[in-house]
C-alpha cells in the first residue's frame, strides 16, 4: 500500500517528463499508420511506467490498488495525457475476458502479447444484430477439432490494425438465441478474413466491417463453453466498465470543463450558469464512476450500476459538446480536424459533438441502458412481446 | 389566400421533385434560374417573378429538407432581399436582371457571427474593415456592403468581385452544403454611382430579420426531412422480433420530435407573414422563430442520429449532413441564446 499523497506526487513527476506537450497538434490531420504508431509509443511508454495495464492481475504486470488507479487516471487526465485508443479493447475487454473465463494456456498466450503491442477488436454486431445482439447470424459450425465460420460483422473499431479479434458466432441454430452462441478468439490473420473500413458521420474510418468466409478457428480458442458464448459476454462484457468510465469522468472534468470555460464569454451570466451546471454533474459523474469501481471490486455492483455510469457519461459528454458548439459559433464549424488520440473532449466542439454518438450508440444504446436500468436495476416488468 | 396556398402546394412539390434527387449536393445557379428561383422575388418587369417573402420561404425549407447546397441563401435571398429595399436605377436594375437570369450571384457582407460580426467603415469616400464568414461570398460576381456614412445615413455599396483592395477569402465549414468566406476591404473608393440609397420607409436593419427567418425555414426543413427519415426507418428496422418503432421509448421519442416542430413550424409561418409583410413585430418574431426552430432542428436532427444507430452515424446515411447544417444553422446570425438575450433585453 502506498502513500496515496506520495503516488500521486510520483505520477505528476512521470507525466511531466512523459506526457509529450505537443500531442494535440502532431496528432491533428495525421494518418492511420502515424496515429497507429503514435499509439503503440504511448502504450509503450505507459507500460514501461507500469501505468499501462495497472488494473491487471500483479502476476500478469498490474497490481496497482484501487486507490491509486483513481490517483493514476485522475493525473493522467490532469496533464491531458492521450487516450489509449487501440489498445483499448486489448487491455481491458480482451483481457477481462481471458481473465475471468480463458483457460491458463490462452491467458499465456495472449494477455504478455498484448503488452507487447497485440491489438485487439470486438467481433459482436452484426446488420441485423445491433441493440438485439443475441439474434446474431454469424455461424461457427463444428469440423473436427476446427470451427468453419461464416458471417458478417460491423462497427469493429481498430479493426483495420487489429490482430485478434473477440467474436460471437452461433454453434447451434437450433438452440433459444441466447444459449447456442459460443465465444472465440479469432486470429484476424486467418484466411478469409476481410476488412472493409466504414466511413463514419465525420469522414473518418475506424469502425471496420468484418466479413468471415470459411474461416477456420482451432477448438482450442474457444472461450468458455461450446454454446455458453452469451453468458461469458454477459459476464465480460462492462466487467471492466468502472475504471473505464472512471479515466473518460476525469478527462471530461478537465480538458473538457477547461475547454468549455475558456469558450465561455467573460460577464456572460447564462453560460456560466450552464457551465457550473456542467461542473456540478462532472462531480456527480465522478462519484458514480468511482462508487462503481469500489463495487465492481468488493462483487456488490448492482445489475444496473454500469449502465447508469454509461448512460449518464454518454449523454452528459453529448450534452456539453453540444454546449461548446453552441458558444462556439460558426467559428466552431471552421474546426475541421481533431487530434487523433483524444476524447470527444477535444476542444473541436463540432466533431466532438458528432462524435459524441458513438457513445450514445455502440455498447448498449441510450434506449437500451434505460430498459436495462428499469427492468433489472428498478425491477419493472419487461416490455411485452421481448425475448 | 387559397391561391396562394396552391401556388406554394405547387412550389413545394416542384422543388421537392428537383431537389430530392441531389439530397446533400449543390444546386447549380442555372438550375436555380431556370426554376425561377433566384428571381423569385425580383420585380416581374424585371425578369423575375414578382413574388414574395412567403415563396421564397417555401424554398428555403424545402432546400433545408434537402441539405442542399448553392448560393440561394446568399443570393437570391439576402442579395435580392437587400437590393429590393433601394432605389431603383440602373445598377441595382441590372443586378436584379442577371441574377434573375442566373448570370449573377451576389452576397450581402453581413456578418454571420453574431459575437464577431465585423464591421466595414466608410468616410464618405473609403470603405475599411473586415466581415468574417459571409455566406456565399466566394463565388458572389458582387458584394453588396451596407454601411453608415459619415452623415449617419444607411447605403450600400456596390463592389464587384475584382475591385482592387477587395479580398474575399473562402473558409470551409464542417458543413459541406454551406460556402462562406472572410472579406475584407482596405481603402476601397466607393465608384461612381455604387453608393445605393434605401427606399423611403425602409428600415435597413430589417435584412438581418429576412436572414433569421430564412435559416429558421431551412432548419425547419431539415427537422422535418430528419422526422421523416426517422419515422420510415423506425417502421422498418426490426429488431428483438419487432419494428423498432414499435417500442415506446422509439415511438415517443419521435412524438416529441413532431411536436417540436408544431411549435417551430407556428413560429416560422408567423415570422414569414411579418417579414413579408413588413410588420413591425417582424423582429421579434423573427428571433422567436430562429431561437426555437434551430434548436430544435439539432435536437430533431441528433435524435434521428441516435435512432438510426450506427448506420445514422456512417458517411453513407446521409443524417450526417443535416446534423451538420442544423448545428450551423443554428450558429448562424445568432446562436439561441444570443436571440434570447436580445428578446429580453427589448422586453
């Protein structure tokens, strides 16, 4: 246990040496090869500092408390660090999957691998599978001691630069929707896998389709049990959610508060009124996202918690931006570019605006979280006529 | 009144027939004169057709509906907005006959930032100063500039495009559809006879409420293409077994949206009843209008991203385009509250 004053102390000093000052401009305009290597030197950087995966397992490189993971995102914040955007998905939905349902052999293989620079993409939605995940089409059928799989799948993001993939297929068409769906690591480097770049609202291509034709995964990286694919999501999926959302509260409370105060004119009563209005949900952000943390920790979350943090970050995040276009005036739609590597709390209030959907969005939509919210949080009977 | 309505019934299904083929590209200005719109208003003796404020009002939101692109905005509304307010003659005669035929364009150096308008100076012989982000300046054959002369009298004057001293400079915008640019003038001598005076009765402030009112129709337009778009695809997207619009939280979502833009389009018809016809309540019902129905088209617009999920968020849906040009919208000649500072303070 450190002394939380001297750690915090400890990671100011590392990120005054280490937080490279002019990220914001190199990382505006630049190209996917130059942001994917700025990416892998900034992971590199963390890690060496052992800042990188710090909720980790201390047998497989973290073992940082609680205590100084909030220390640790709170500063990085502060100093307006980048945000590990590729490595995202490797270190902490990869890795929480692994963790908590992967055999030794594939925790050998994959989580040291993904210090090294592995990068990872999520393998879920589908055309015809987005809010309603379970009625996904893709198909893995046994061959063997092989899976042959065959399917379609979108918004992988990163998937351009991605070597493994976390991907959901059905085993048994037959079976209730949710119970014939099996988990798998997916070498995207296996033959018959495509990548096609999705270009987004803001022109940009991060999200990928994935197409999968006959590809052929080995028995052996299947995740948890033939057909039990849906419940080892469940349990993965936001299992990593508080830290996650607790790093997105703290960079929204300061660069993006901090932007937000400067693009206030001076005397203007109604936008500072606006602003400490922001000021105050930031506080009450941080409190759900570290009381999250603690109850993720201590196993006492509730069936809803994660989805309150992920609602109420989205929309507040949607929100503000929306306030910094707004006081930005047509000034603010002259911004055409962002850096790379940042938030949606770039400064760039326009495209931080458009992009905040890809919060409200991906990972369970806003209407989603509500139903979630209600019916397990709030115990409200289900919709009718739901599966 | 029922011819009128028939007549805008009639422009409304013309202009979405051309218009909903070329959804988020610009319309050419040849196009826009053959159709008679960029002289929509322009005098029937010359060359136009005479109409109102109350037409051209119809276009803009049909143009909103399809975020499209072109100088109409610039042009034919605020350009032949202002030249109808002066004096007839040769100059302004002749400029309302091309850009009626479509072989002008012209752009009015009013500012569009309502914090930062800038500001062009004039001594009676030199015009000096700098209008930041004008619509439609770049490609405008002339500008016309309102200024103050030294006798505190309005005019405006005429400078076409290649005037020595006079710099127009592009500045694109997240917002594909719209064109604007910076222009500055540094000691430019006003030419003989392109110092226009107003008509008799004519209050020269009254362009900025024409130019409320018309972005307030476009964003009202790109609400309601946005609320549709919405609605057919809610209809059809099935998911957990169902439309998704069979969902409360889908189908409410999109009431609230029909119901914002009830109250916009209250607000918008009575703003373009007393801009056309020069009510003196023109201003405020102009701001009302601005205030409400831009807000509310990026509300409409934002929400219509979100049901659509991620095909909403891709290039390829073209949702993109209108949440763009509803956020510009929105900024432009005023953002909401700035409208609203300005209703309370004349309160």
């Amino acid at each position: 246990m450190t002394d939380p004053q001297a750690f915090r102390e400890q990671v100011r000093a590392w990120c005054a040496e280490h937080v490279p000052t002019d990220w914001r401009a190199t990382q505006a305009d630049t190209s996917e090869t130059e942001f994917a290597a700025f990416q892998q030197d900034w992971f590199a950087t963390l890690h060496a500092a052992g800042y990188a995966v710090p909720h980790w397992p201390a047998e497989w490189g973290g073992g940082m408390s609680m205590a100084d993971q909030v220390v640790l995102y709170s500063e990085l914040a502060a100093h307006d660090a980048p945000r590990l955007v590729l490595a995202f998905v490797g270190i902490h939905h990869a890795a929480s999957t692994l963790l908590v349902a992967g055999t030794d052999e594939q925790r050998r293989r994959h989580l040291p691998a993904i210090l090294d620079g592995e990068i990872w993409v999520q393998g879920f939605s589908e055309p015809e599978a987005g809010s309603d995940l379970a009625s996904l089409r893709t198909t893995a059928r046994r061959d063997g001691d092989e899976f042959v799989v065959n399917g379609q799948k979108l918004w992988a993001s990163g998937g351009a630069h991605a070597d493994w993939c976390l991907l959901l297929a059905r085993t048994d068409p037959d079976a209730p929707k949710r119970r014939g769906i099996s988990y798998f690591l997916m070498d995207m480097r296996s033959p018959g896998v495509t990548v096609r770049p999705i270009r987004n609202a803001l022109g940009d291509s991060h999200f990928c389709e994935v197409f999968l034709n006959d590809v052929r995964i080995p028995e052996a990286n299947l995740i948890g049990a033939e057909n039990a694919g849906w419940q080892v999501a469940q349990a993965t999926l936001g299992a990593e959610r508080g830290m996650t959302m607790l790093e997105l509260a703290e960079r929204l409370g300061n660069a993006g508060l901090r932007w937000l105060a400067a693009a206030c004119p001076p005397g203007d009563a109604v936008a500072a009124d606006r602003l400490a209005g922001f000021e105050i949900e930031i506080a009450g952000l941080r409190g759900l996202c570290a009381d999250l943390v603690e109850r993720s920790h201590a196993g006492t979350a509730g069936a809803a918690d994660a989805s309150i943090v992920k609602l109420y970050y989205s929309e507040l995040l949607q929100r503000m931006t929306d306030f910094g276009a707004e006081l930005g005036g047509v000034a603010a739609h002259t911004v055409l570019t962002k850096p790379q590597s940042s938030g949606w709390e770039s400064g760039s209030w326009v495209l931080d605006f458009i992009g905040s959907w890809e919060w409200t969005i991906p990972g369970g939509a806003s209407e989603i979280q509500r139903t979630i919210i209600a019916e397990r949080g709030l115990g409200l009977p289900r919709e009718p006529g739901v599966a | 009144m029922s011819d009128f309505s028939e007549l805008h019934d009639e422009l409304r299904s013309v202009a979405a027939e051309v218009l909903g083929a070329r959804i988020g590209t610009a319309v050419p200005g040849e196009l826009l004169a053959e159709l008679g719109w960029t002289g929509m208003e322009v005098d029937d003796d010359l060359g136009g057709a005479g109409a109102s404020f109350r037409e051209t009002a119809v276009l803009c939101e049909q143009l909103g509906r399809a975020v499209a692109g072109g100088s109409f905005l610039g042009s034919a509304v605020l350009g032949v907005g202002l030249l109808n307010m002066l004096r007839p003659g040769e100059l302004r005669d002749g400029l309302l006959t091309r850009i009626a035929e479509g072989a002008a364009t012209v752009a009015v150096t009013a500012g569009t930032e309502a914090s930062d308008p800038g500001r062009i100076a004039f001594d009676g012989a030199l015009l000096s100063g700098r209008v930041g982000l004008v619509l439609d300046a770049g490609a405008a054959e002339a500008l016309l500039v309102p200024v103050l002369g030294p006798d505190d009298r309005a005019a405006v004057a005429v400078l076409a495009r290649d005037t020595a001293g006079l710099n127009v400079t592009a500045r694109q915008v997240l917002d594909e559809t719209r064109c604007l640019a910076d222009v500055s003038v540094d000691a430019v001598r006003v030419p003989d006879g392109a110092l226009l005076s107003y008509r008799e009765g004519v209050e020269a402030a009254s362009i900025g409420d024409r130019a409320l009112v018309a972005v307030a129709c476009d964003s009202l337009g790109v609400a309601a293409a946005m609320l549709d778009a919405t609605v057919d695809y809610v209809s059809m997207r099935q998911q957990f077994g169902r439309p998704i619009g069979s969902f409360q939280a889908v189908k409410h979502a999109c009431a609230d949206l029909a119901v914002q833009i009830a109250v916009s389009r209250q607000l918008v018809g009575a703003a373009v009843a007393a801009v056309a016809d020069g009510d003196p309540s023109a201003h405020r019902a102009a701001i009302m209008a601005k205030a409400y129905a831009s807000e509310a088209a990026v509300a409409v617009a934002g929400k219509a991203m979100q049901l659509h999920g991620g095909i909403g968020y891709t290039w390829e849906a073209d949702v993109h385009r209108y949440l763009k040009r509803a956020t510009l919208n929105r900024a432009l000649f005023g953002t909401p509250a700035q409208l609203r500072r300005e209703l309370t303070s004349e309160r």
